[in-house]
C-alpha cells in the first residue's frame, strides 16, 4: 500500500500525530507521504497512483484532499481534530483501530458527487474548478443585492434578487445550504440542489435537480458578484459574465466503517446544537 498523509497545521496536534501514524504504519505499508494543503498547492509531494489519503483535520482538509485527488479519486479516510464535522468519520481516540481496519481491508467505499464550474466572460471560457460541497454565487461586499438569471438545461428558471445564489451536491445539503434552510439529501444521491441566500421578493424555494442537470447563472444587474467555490476559491464574477455549474465527471471516495445503516444516525448526532464557549475578553 502507498498512503499519503495530509495534515492540518492549524491542528498543533496533527504534527505529532501525524509522525504516530506513520511510526503505526511501518511495516504495513510500503510508502508512506507527509504533506499539508499549503505545501500540495505549491509544490505537490503527495505522488499520484496513492491507495488512501488520510486526513488530520476536519472537514475543511478533506475537501482539500478531494479537490487536490479530484480526477484519480483517491479513497480518503478522515480523522477529524475538533469538532465533529459531516465527513471526517474517525474519531481521534480510535485512530488506531481505525487504521487496523483498513491495513486488513476492513472498510467500505463512498462515493460522493462533485460539480464543475466554469466561468464565462465574453464567452471565453475561465476554469474550470471543482466542488465537493457548492458553489456560490454571491454579491461582492456590502450594500445592493445582486440580480442573477437562472437556468435549467437552457430553459429560462427565474432571476433571483438576493444576496445570492448557490448550487449544491448532496455532500453540500449539510454546509452551507443547510443553514439557508435547505434540505438534507441521502450522501450518496447524484441530484444537485438550487438554493437562494436572502432572497427578496423573489423565488424562494430550495429546487432539487436532476442528476446530470446544468445550472447556467448570469450577473444582469449593474453590481459586481463574486463565485466561491467549495469556501475556498474566490473569483470575481463582472455583470453580464455567466457561471455554468454541472455534475463532474469525477467523484470523491470515503473509506467508511459504519453500517451503512447508520448514515441518519450519525447525522443527527451531527445536528446537536453546538455549544460556542463565552469569549474571554475580560468582562
């Protein structure tokens, strides 16, 4: 087994961590990868043909490792650091039997949809980029809320007067659509979400697409907008440009070790109210 190793420096825990697994792994594996997300954006030392990436993080590293693996689809096994995240399964306390587990094959795949986006201006393609979670399409700064011409399969849907608007894997029904009020869909369902941040006086209904669905959006008011892409990547979108948002053909795996029947289980424990901690600002 080849394994790679991609961990989160604002994790102080991850660094030695990530030395245990390794020391864990010798003998198992033949090779064995240290790298961060900041480092694999500069100069790549994770090699392609890798069996499984593991992840110290949360979620944010392992959509990291999925955008970084997008066309090989590496199997991806996430140890989350903090707070219990959607995608990271594996607890830090049982990271070692997790990784027993998956030495002796132990483990089950999950493919989960990604979107591709494009960028056009003039019709001159920009992109694309790739997106496990969504992409948004919002307003730049504060102030008028933005106009967007929506499009289903080049049929004319509706234009949306808000603060934007944004399209939405499975994965993503439990990110940043969930807190617009969007549903939730099965993890595994290849169907796309169409979801209105702060509309006004507009649609305001969440669409579920069809799989293989294409979302064409345009800017048609004077102010300028910006696509984000998974939180991540931030581009300017420029009135009059058009974003065309449309399954991908690749998909990221999870290693899994749960019974498949658990899945609603372990999302409403997800879903518990999160307890914020007061500041200590000296009041």
């Amino acid at each position: 087994m080849k394994i790679g190793i991609l961990s989160n420096p604002q994790h102080p825990q991850t660094a030695p961590l990530s030395h245990q697994i390794t020391a864990f792994l010798k003998g198992r594996c033949d090779e064995i990868y240290l790298s961060t997300p900041e480092v694999e954006e500069r100069e790549p030392r994770l090699p392609p043909g890798l069996d499984t990436i593991i992840t110290l993080g949360g979620d944010g590293t392992m959509l990291r490792a999925a955008h970084l693996r997008a066309a090989e689809g590496t199997p991806i096994l996430g140890i989350h650091m903090g707070r219990l995240g959607f995608l990271a399964e594996v607890r830090h306390g049982d990271w070692e039997a997790s990784l027993d587990r998956l030495c002796a094959g132990d483990y089950w795949l999950e493919e989960r949809t990604m979107i591709r986006c494009s960028l056009y201006r003039d019709e001159i393609a920009h992109g694309p980029w790739e997106a496990l979670n969504e992409a948004v399409i919002e307003r730049s700064g504060s102030g008028h809320m933005i106009e967007l011409a929506t499009y289903v399969d080049s049929g004319y849907l509706t234009t949306y007067v808000a603060d934007g608007v944004l399209v939405a894997t499975a994965t993503g029904s439990t990110a940043y659509a969930l807190s617009t009020g969007g549903p939730i869909l099965p993890p595994e369902l290849p169907n796309l979400l169409l979801v209105p941040i702060c509309p006004h006086l507009s649609m305001n209904r969440t669409i579920v697409l069809a799989s293989g669905a294409t979302v064409d959006i345009e800017v048609t008011s004077v102010n300028k907008g910006a696509l984000v892409v998974d939180g991540t990547r931030k581009i300017d979108v420029e009135p009059g440009d058009r974003v065309e948002v449309t399954k991908s053909p690749h998909v990221t795996r999870f290693v899994r070790m749960y019974d498949r029947r658990q899945v609603y289980e372990t999302l409403m424990e997800r879903l518990q109210p999160r307890r914020i901690e007061k500041p200590d600002d000296g009041r």
